[in-house]
C-alpha cells in the first residue's frame, strides 16, 4: 500500500506522528507492506514562496503534485489553517481542490461514542451514539459558482448557487444505501436529511432519487427522512434513532460538527474523503489548532482513527482483508485507551500527544 502523507499546518504534523507510530504496529501485527511519502503542502510553505496571506496569488498545491497524489492508494491529511493566512485560501486551496479534483464525492462521518467518552447528552452511553453521516462532497453550495456585483457599495448583490445535480445525488444516494447494507446494525434504516420545505427544487432532486432508488434496488432498507433543522434536534433527543444518514454537503458540514460533539469532540471524531474507484483521502476533523502548535498536548485519537479508517476503506475498495482487519484492530485498539484518559481535550488528557500513541500502540501489539 503505498500512502502519500500531508500534515499540513499546525498540529497536524504532531497528530499525523502519532497516526503513523499506530500504523507501523499493525502492519507488523497484521502483516502487510507499505511506503510512505511526504508532502510538504501547507500554510508555511505557501507563504515562504512568497504567497499573499490575504488572497490567493500563487498555487498552494502544484499541479504536478495534484497529478503525484493520484497514483497512490491513499492519502494521510493532517489539518488545513494557518493563523497567518486568510480563512479560505487554503481550505480551497488544498482540501476543496484535491476532494473536487480527484472526485473524492463522499464525505464519509462515523459519529460513534467510545468507552468512557464524555459526551453532553445527558443519560446517553455508546450504544445510543453510533451513526454514520454520509455527506455528499463535490456540488452543493460548495463549488463556487455565483458571484458578487457593485461589491463594497449600498447596492451590492452576491449569488452562492446551490448547485444540484441528479447525478451528483444519485451516486451518493446510492453509496450510502451500499454502506446501509453491509453495515453491521440492526436497524438498516437510512435517513435523508435536506430540507425540502424550503429548498423545494434541490429538495426535490434529492427526495425522488433517494425514494426511486430505495424502492427500486434497496427494498431490504428502510427509509426515513428528515428537515435538517428537526435532524439536529434529535442528535441532542435521540441520537439512537439514526443508522446511516445521508445529506448535501453544507447540511452534511453543519451536522456533523454536531455529532462530533456528542461523540466526545473534535479530539475523537475522523472523517474520509472518498473516491470509491479512485484515490481517497483520510482526515482527522479537528483541525490545525494552532494555539496547541508543538506543545505534545493535542488529541492524536482522531488522526489514529483516520488511520484506522484509511485501512479499512481502502481494504473495502480493493478487496483486500488484511486491511479491513487492520482497521477494525485500530478501533478496538482506541476503544482500549480511551477509557485510561482523562478527557479528550487537548491538555486535559491525562497524558501528552506522543503517550496517547503509545498506550493505542500498547493496546494494538496486545490485541
Ligand atoms: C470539514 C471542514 C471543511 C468543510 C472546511 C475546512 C473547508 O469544515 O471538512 O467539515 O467545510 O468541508
Ligand atoms: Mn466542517
């Protein structure tokens, strides 16, 4: 397996650490080869050749390494965001241009408490937090298209289109009725989440490809749907309710922030980018958190379950089981330790960035 590795700004590169300590000790555990390779792709770099911290001037991502980072079989993101450059530049720059061009169409959300986790719901426990959010990445509100016109006078006028395509749902749709599936629940029970009483032509898009589809090629799954605004509401009432859930992307951006609170915060909560048939990308979702830079305080939990994440899905997509088993030993690897910390919360863990690798380490040689 060969993994193109990016720690990005911030903490990432401290987390990334930890992430590759724990894939070295499964591969010699389970027993599979791999190489890694590095890119330096990151705020720091973009600004030493000379970018404009207020705009984009110059590539953050060279064209060339856009074309490297597709022939590997996955890749290792770190974090985007760097206090000295202006929100978005790197964000388009890096992630939204490697999710878009190399067709990663699924933001892939597994929202599940881990023992002895704190979460803010009162009463609730592992076995009522664990879903999974399956966020359309590609089209939405996210591509850019609009504009702003007379901009900085009274009469300024901007645009965000909402831009839809049947396609674009379809092929989201239909993986998250594949992951509804041959996920290991009792329920097999799939929720749309949208907002079709207002967006009543995206909505729309959306409510008869996911009804077509469920009741022509699923019939085995039932089907739910949900206002966004009601499905946040039942994250904090019900969290058990949901299995699989299915959404557009700036919904799906917004709820599973949500969810990553009721499963214990950003310190825990992974995410994948995924191109099913292409390269795809896996990310903790914390964020670079740059007041925490080089203090060996961040939660590397979220970027070892990314790894875990990583192996598993790449396992699925080319059919290899060592991998799948890989990942699987790195969650339960993680369910060992987070009940020995005392949060997770960066500096608040009962034990530093680098000793939290070592305990999952620990927890995978005895697995
Ligand atoms: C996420 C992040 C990104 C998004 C940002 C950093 C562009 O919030 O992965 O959820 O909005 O998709
Ligand atoms: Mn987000």
């Amino acid at each position: 397996m060969r993994i193109a590795v990016m720690g990005g700004d911030g903490t990432g590169p401290e987390v990334v650490a930890e992430g590759l300590k724990v894939l070295k000790a499964v591969s010699e555990k389970v027993g599979f080869a791999y190489t890694l390779k590095n890119f330096d792709i990151n705020g720091d770099r973009y600004l030493a050749a000379g970018g404009d911290p207020a705009r984009q001037t110059i590539p953050v991502i060279h064209d060339a390494e856009v074309a490297e980072l597709r022939t590997f079989d996955a890749i290792y993101l770190g974090a985007v965001g760097h206090p000295k450059i202006a929100p978005g530049i790197l964000e388009k720059g890096v992630l939204l241009r490697l999710r878009f061009e190399l067709d990663q169409y699924i933001n892939l959300r597994p929202v599940r408490l881990y023992p002895n986790v704190p979460t803010p719901l009162k009463d609730k426990g592992p076995a009522d937090i664990d879903f999974i959010v399956v966020r359309e990445n590609t089209e939405g509100i996210y591509t850019g298209m609009g504009g702003v016109q007379y901009k900085g006078t009274p009469a300024e006028v901007s645009t965000q289109i909402n831009c839809t395509t049947r396609f674009g749902a379809e092929r989201a749709i239909r993986y998250a009725f594949e992951l509804t599936r041959r996920r290991n629940s009792k329920k097999k029970q799939l929720t749309l989440v949208h907002k079709t009483n207002v967006l009543t032509f995206a909505g729309d898009t959306w409510f008869r490809a996911f009804n077509e589809i469920g009741e022509k090629d699923y019939p085995d799954i039932k089907r739910d749907y949900n206002h966004v605004d009601a499905c946040c509401m039942w994250f904090i009432k019900n969290p058990e309710f949901y299995d699989v859930i299915v959404t557009d992307t700036i919904f799906g951006d917004i709820i599973t922030d949500l969810a990553a609170m009721i499963q214990g915060g950003l310190g825990v909560a992974a995410g994948g980018n995924i191109n099913p048939k292409g390269v795809s990308m896996f990310e903790p979702m914390g964020g670079s958190a740059p007041k925490y830079t080089g203090q060996n305080v961040i939660n590397p939990i979220a970027a070892i379950n990314a790894v875990g994440m990583m192996l598993r899905e790449t396992g699925l997509s080319k059919g290899d089981k060592k991998l799948v088993d890989a990942g699987e030993r790195i969650e339960n690897a993680i369910m060992a330790v987070t009940p020995k910390m005392q949060t997770q919360n960066a500096g608040k863990m009962g034990h530093s960035t680098t000793q939290v690798g070592d305990l999952v380490v620990a927890a995978v040689k005895a697995g």
